[in-house]
C-alpha cells in the first residue's frame, strides 16, 4: 500500500506534503465559521437564511478566487499564487475576530474566500503536473485528505476555545487562531518549485486568459465538470456547514458535546478521503465519483429520516461523511487530465470554483428552507437534489485515469486551430 510512497521523488513528495499543509489550513480556516453559526445566530439575533448567506457569500466569492487564481497561476507560476492565497484568507479570517455586526462578518467572510478558492486551483495543478501519471491519482488524494485533517484541527481547537472561555469571547478568540497558516508560507518559499512542465509550456505556447477554459475544443468539458462539480460541493456545504447547528439545535447538544460528536464524523470523512485516493487509482476516477454520488443520497436519507438515539447517530455518522468525502481525492486529477497545461489552471480554477459557487447556493436555500420546515428535513432534501446532480452529469464525462500529461499537450498542439 505504501510501495508506491517510496517511489516518489524528493520533489514529488515535497510538494504533495506542501499542498497538503495548505489544503489542511485552508480547510481549518474555512470550516470555523459552521461551529460559530449558532453563537453568531444567538448574540446578534441573526436569522437561519442570514447565517446561511454569510457561508453562501464565501463560497461564492471563492468562485472568482479560484478562477483568477489558476489564470494567474498559468501565467506567473503555481506555487506563487499558492504562496499568495495563503496569506490572503489567513489574514482575512483573522479580522473576522473583529466583526461587530452581520454586514462586517458577511464582507470579511467574502474577502476570506477569494484566497479559500484561489488555493486550491494553484495546489491541486501543482500537484498534478509534478506527480507522475502513474501515481497522480494517489499523490493528488493524499492531498485531499488535508481537508479532513484541518476540518479536525478546527473541531478539536473549537472545543478547547468554547470549554476554556465564555461563548461571546470564545468565537472570536478561534477567529483570531485562523491567521496561524500564513506562517506555513514561508516553508513553502524554500521548498517547493514550479513543475518542469509548466516551464516548457509557457515557453512554447504562452499565456492563458481568464476566458481559456472556453475555447472551442474546452468549452462543453468545461461545462460538464463545473455542473458535477456543483452537486459534489452542495452535498458537501448541504452537510458540513449546517451539522454544527443540526446537533445543537436539534439533538440539543452542548458546544463541546456537539465538537466531540463531529470529530468522530470527522474521523469517518479521514477514512472517506483516504479510500476515494485509492480507488481513484484502483477503479478509476469516475467510478469512484458515481459510487461516492450513489452511497450519499442513500446514507443522508438513512440519516435524517431513520429514527435513532445519540449512540447510533454518531456511529452512522461514519459512513454517511466516508460516502460524502470519498468523491474529492479524484478531482484533482481528474480536471488536471481533461486539459492541457496552457490552460490547465484556468479551466481547473474556473471549474472547481464555478461548481463551489453553484454549490454555494445549497447552505442558504438550506437555511431559508428551515425556517418553515424541520433542518433535518431541509438538509436531507438539498442533500440529496445534489447526488442527483452529480449521478445525471457524470454519465456524460469520460474516465482520464493513466492520461499522460505529456501526450495531452502534442494532442492539443496537434488539432486543428492550435
């Protein structure tokens, strides 16, 4: 299982595991705001649909982020913008310990998400194009499970903070904690260079621009991934941002029994990360797409609807995040294959970003829904519209696993136009 580790290069493993410290403080960053949802909700009286619209805006903005950061990325390099959109949402979470009312959270929360978005289109085509063909589905997997790791890091430091302070201080204190990974940059810094395959692309072909996802031979592919994109994301966002409230507010847990409750689910998407990396190498990627697609939509039904004592609901917890999370460690390489280097981190970013900004709209509709309808009800039912989603799109799009890179760029060089 590990063989394929000890075969990677250096460089190979230092970028994977600098990617994957980003994608870990990245997640930290953005999942804190789901465990203050209810503390905002009940100090500054805010309603459901506010609290959502403030998670939708993030997401929403961090569409733009990861589109121009992966155009940008394309023409001055990966790991710069890498480098750029860590400090950004860092910063930008820090303030958010400041906010003093809905309209300051909200507009920190946007300016959060140019960086959340941008730095995933720069680490994922990064890890793409260093990791050989033979191990990119592995490599760029591992990568993703940061994401689990940093959702972790934030329940365990969300605990701590909500058991050792008063609720009203105790939100702003883990904000404050949030501009903790802008340090990791500078490792980064002395560490990681730019793919060799990036050089000898922008030497022969050029620059990219912001609309290079949407030339001729791009433009259906394009479409195709941002829809599935939208439903794997809305799942997602459906799930993980409103479960926080879910259990406090339904189940009636404490903040820290609530924390401790969502670190074992936590535990459960680790475990659904690391077998989407597998399989996406073992069965490939867009059958590991449709299985993660077809075990949500059952599990978030047996969940919300099947009735169940604290003991069991943490237990089916596991599953149900396992399902959920298994579909992203494919992504990454799944769109690093479908596009040429020349304009792989603008059709990357715009992709990935476009489906989170669709699937953005799945946390508000979710709370605005709520306020007339039971929230388990409300997160089972956009839960599930997504699957669907993703299940409709993915008969359309074709299996990438084991594309050369190399052989994708003479192919683009060689059709008609280029």
């Amino acid at each position: 299982m590990l063989a394929w580790y000890r075969d990677l290069t250096a460089k190979e493993r230092g970028t994977m595991w600098a990617c994957f410290g980003g994608w870990s403080l990245d997640a930290f960053d953005v999942q804190m705001y789901s465990f203050v949802i209810p503390t905002v909700i009940g100090l500054w009286g805010l309603s459901k649909g506010e609290a959502g619209l403030i998670a939708t805006v993030t997401l929403l903005i961090s569409s733009f982020g990861g589109w121009f950061s992966g155009t940008l990325a394309d023409r001055f390099g990966r790991v710069k913008m890498l480098q750029i959109t860590i400090v950004w949402y860092s910063f930008f979470t820090f303030l958010c310990a400041f906010a003093q009312n809905f309209e300051q959270l909200f507009i920190l929360r946007a300016l959060h998400g140019f960086g959340f978005g941008g730095e995933w289109a720069a680490g994922a085509v990064l890890m793409g194009e260093v990791i050989r063909d033979k191990y990119r589905g592995r490599g760029v997997g591992i990568v993703q499970t940061g994401w689990a790791i940093g959702w972790g890091g934030a329940a365990l430091v969300y605990t701590a903070v909500y058991w050792l302070l008063p609720e009203a201080l105790a939100w702003r204190v883990l904000f404050g904690i949030g501009l903790f990974p802008a340090v990791f940059v500078f490792w980064i810094r002395r560490h990681i260079e730019e793919p060799d395959i990036f050089h000898r692309q922008r030497r022969q072909v050029g620059f990219s621009h912001l609309f290079s996802a949407f030339r001729g031979e791009h433009l259906w592919t394009t479409v195709k991934v941002s829809i599935m994109v939208a439903g794997a994301q809305g799942g997602g966002y459906a799930v993980g941002i409103w479960m926080p409230t879910y259990l406090r507010t339904v189940r009636h847990f404490s903040a820290t029994a609530a924390g401790g409750f969502l670190l074992v689910q936590i535990l459960g998407a680790l475990f659904g990360f690391l077998l989407g990396t597998y399989l996406s190498d073992a069965i490939g990627r867009k059958q590991t797409f449709m299985w993660s697609a077809v075990l949500s939509l059952i599990f978030i039904l047996l969940y919300m609807f099947v009735p169940m004592g604290d003991t069991a609901l943490l237990f089916a917890g596991v599953p149900l995040f396992m399902a959920m999370l298994m579909k992203f460690p494919p992504m990454g390489p799944f769109m690093t294959e479908l596009f040429p280097t020349s304009v792989r981190g603008n059709a990357q970013g715009f992709c990935y970003n476009s489906g989170r900004a669709i699937g953005s709209l799945f946390p508000t509709a979710i709370g605005y829904f709520s306020q007339s309808h039971d929230l388990g009800v409300s997160i089972a039912l956009f839960s599930a519209v997504a699957s669907l989603l993703m299940i409709v799109t993915l008969l359309m799009l074709p299996e990438t696993r084991g594309r050369s890179l190399e052989a994708l760029d003479g192919a683009t060089s060689a059709a008609p136009g280029n």
